[in-house]
C-alpha cells in the first residue's frame, strides 16, 4: 500500500538515490559530531558546582583557592568560569549604557563623625565636572551656582566640582523610597549631584595615611564585628566577611589601576601592593569572593523584578540594549544550571532573637553608610558611596525591606539602588577577574617570600 508504480530504471534511480541520501546523511552526522568536539575543545566547561552531579577535577596544588567558598553554594572554580565567560563580559557593557553611567549622590563633606580633613594628595580624587550634554535627556539641570560649602569640600577648588541635576521623574515604575539598610536621605532630589562614573574610575587617588586609616578604623572597630571570635554569631560573620571582602576588592583597584610614575603620569598595574594588601592575607581573597557570590544572589533573586524595570533615559536604541544586556546576565542559562542560588539566605535571622538581631546589624551598617561621609577624597567618597549603597540593596534584597522582619511586603527599589547594585557587582566582577588572572604572579611573589634566597 503507498508504493509508487514505475519502470524497472525508475527503480534502480530510486535505490541509487537512497543510498546517496543514505551516505549524505553519515557524513552530516560526522560533520556534526566534529564540530560539536571541535567546539568542546574551543569553548571551557562551566565546572559544576559542588552542589551539583558533577565534580571539578583539579589537580591538588594546581591553584590556592579550590572547592566551595566559605558560607556559599558555590565553589571557586565556578565562581571563576561564571566570571570570565558571563558576568563580566556582560556587566563591562551593561555600566557603559546611559541608565547605569550616571549615579546620583550626595558629595559633600558632611561628616556626622569629625571634620573632614581633605588629605587628597592628586587631582584624580576630585570627581570630574560633566557637561550637561553628556546626561540623558530625562535629566535636567538645576541651578549650577556653588555654595561656599561647596568649595570648601573640593578643598577649594570649584572645577573639581560636577553639575547638580535634578531627577525628572520621567522613570516610570521607580519610586522615591530610602533605605534602611543607609544613612542618607536618597529622596532628597536638592541635595543630590549626578555623575558620570564612566569620567570618575576608581582607582589610585593617594589617598592615605592617617585620614583614611581612620575610615576604615571606624569601620571595623566601632560598626563591624571583631572577627574570628567563637562567640561570633552566623549573621555577625556574615557581616564581617561583607566589609572584609569589599575593602579588598577596593584594594584590587587600587593595585590594578595605580600612578606608578606622577613626573611622567604613567598608570599601571602594582602587583606588590596587590600582594601586600590581599594575596598575602587569605582571608581578604576569601571574603572577596563571599562578598561577589553575595550581591550575585541578590541580583539572580529580584530577576522577575529588575527584568520588568523601567531602563528608560530618552534614547531607544541604548534603551533597548539596556533591557537585552539585563536580561541575558538574569537568565544566563550557565549562570542558573552551575550556581543556580550562590548565597543561601535563609539560613540567617532564624533563632528567637533574629529580628533584634537584624536590627541591630542594620543599624551598624547604617553607621557604616554614614561613615562614607568622612572619606576626605571625593572620587573615593564617591565609589565608597556607591558600592555601600550597592550592598545595602543587596541585604535589602535579600532581607526584606524594613526592620521590622515583614517577609511579605513586597520588593520596591529605587533607579538609583539598581544603577548602584549593578556596578558594585561589576567592580566586584573586575577585582575577582584581576586577582584570578594574576593568580600564577602572585604565587610565585608567595614563593620567593616564603624563600627569599631562592632563584625562580
């Protein structure tokens, strides 16, 4: 039934042309297989997570950081491969577009603490003044008259100062809402100078010495709890390793971005005060990575949420850029099968004293956020602002909205906690990057220090 009638030639043309297809399709199935191990070999594997079926097959030795890193769901081959192959290739862009250029911040020298005391050394602390051409168009400027405040924060020096611009409000879906995880009032538009992080890198400023030993000073012995103690709690550890892990990757920029040479302006990389500053101190390597999984946790948990958001500044084209390059970094089908949930944050605030716990902690970070205030270098109060910020929109993220321990408010964030939450996670994304990359220099610097006659 269903077979065609034909001449006896017809037949033979028949049975010849099956085999022709026959053998066409072998070499089709040869030509696929190729290419598919050809591309295998090409393109690295994603090493699965510890959490997964599969396990990473690293010769011992073959690094110094191996397995899962400390409190997270994700070990550090992972975390490297997700780093190099989607996360940073996908944020480097992602901070370049109009919606993620500009972040809005108080730069004043308000100190709550003491007064500011300007131990700025170059001009590569002042944060560059903007034209107004360079903002969106939903951006409009407001009075750029400086008040005598003003020039005494930019240790007097008005063209260290930017233009002070005011929301439009044309951002639909973004609300007006402080955080309680900061100290700064984020609505108060009058007080607010928008920048261009773009013309403002964080790098090597010379800022030092006493000033900014005091930061940190406050930072870690009035706000953050002293660590390692045994009666250190979980949440408390959490906290430290957070500080801990952002001040190192601070640290990276500096090394990674450094004026090696002020006569001649030659910037480079400082791989000795790389070594000093993190290598040679593993817990500060450590707590970078814990502190990269945790603010990638909180972006992979609000995706339903940052993927609806409103990334408009005026201009189609970017715009459209804009939403494609958030979404491929949201639902990165590598991103979500090797580390699917890097941080577990349900383990935390669960004993009868978890509410006062958290407030309590809140309220050490808002003190934290407030100490920003007091860095004496204006570039780097800016980016100390912004990666803070940043982090309180994770543990805002992650630990609801208020203090109050109310799981079923819902999620509600500002343009500016985005714009701020995507570029910690880019610098974040930078520092893991260079310190992976300039792994094999850094062991062999532990090397000749832990054997300074030897020859290499």
């Amino acid at each position: 039934m269903g077979k065609a009638e034909g001449s006896s030639s017809g037949d033979g043309r028949n049975a010849k042309s099956h085999r022709i297809c026959a053998w066409a399709a072998v070499v089709a199935l040869v030509a696929v297989a190729l290419a598919i191990a050809a591309g295998s070999r090409n393109a690295p594997e994603i090493p699965g997570s510890a959490t997964g079926n599969k396990s990473c097959e690293c010769l011992p030795g073959s690094r110094s950081y191996t397995g899962l890193v400390e409190d997270c769901c994700c070990d550090y081959e992972t975390a490297d491969s997700l780093n190099e192959q989607v996360l940073h290739p996908i944020l480097q862009e992602l901070v370049k577009t109009p919606f993620f250029r500009y972040f809005k911040v108080k730069l004043w020298c308000d100190c709550p603490f003491w007064p500011d005391d300007g131990m700025c050394h170059l001009r590569d602390c002042s944060v560059c003044e903007c034209q107004e051409s360079e903002f969106p168009e939903p951006f409009k400027k407001s009075s750029g008259v400086l008040s005598a405040d003003d020039v005494i924060c930019q240790e007097g020096k008005p063209q260290a100062a930017v233009d002070r611009t005011l929301d439009d409000k044309i951002f639909n879906g973004w609300i007006e809402i402080d955080n309680p995880w900061t100290y700064d009032d984020e609505t108060d538009n009058t007080a607010m100078t928008y920048v261009n992080l773009q013309l403002n890198p964080e790098r090597y400023t010379g800022y030092a010495g006493p000033s900014a030993q005091r930061i940190w000073a406050a930072v870690y012995q009035e706000n953050c709890p002293q660590y390692p103690s045994e009666d250190l709690c979980h949440e408390k550890k959490v906290m430290y390793k957070l500080i801990s892990g952002l001040h190192s990757s601070i640290s990276v920029h500096i090394a990674s971005d450094y004026l090696l040479d002020a006569f001649t302006n030659l910037w480079g990389q400082n791989l000795e005060l790389l070594y000093d500053r993190v290598w040679k101190h593993p817990d500060r390597v450590r707590n970078l990575y814990f502190v990269y999984l945790f603010v990638l946790r909180a972006v992979t948990k609000a995706a339903d949420y940052l993927e609806q958001a409103e990334y408009n500044t005026g201009n189609p084209i970017e715009d459209l850029k804009t939403r494609s390059l958030v979404r491929q970094l949201l639902y990165n089908p590598k991103l979500l099968s090797a580390c699917p949930v890097p941080f577990d944050e349900a383990k935390l605030w669960q004993g009868e004293n978890g509410p006062e716990l958290k407030q309590q902690i809140q309220k050490q970070f808002r003190n934290i956020s407030a100490v920003m205030n007091c860095v004496g270098c204006e570039k780097c109060r800016l980016w100390g602002k912004l990666q803070v910020n940043g982090l309180a929109t994770a543990l805002k993220i992650l630990f609801s909205v208020d203090g109050e321990n109310n799981q079923n408010q819902p999620l509600q964030l500002q343009r500016n906690e985005v714009i701020a939450l995507f570029n910690l996670l880019n610098r974040l994304s930078e520092s893991i990057k260079f310190v992976h990359d300039m792994e094999p220099l850094m062991e062999k610097m532990e090397r000749h220090d832990s054997n300074p006659t030897a020859t290499s």
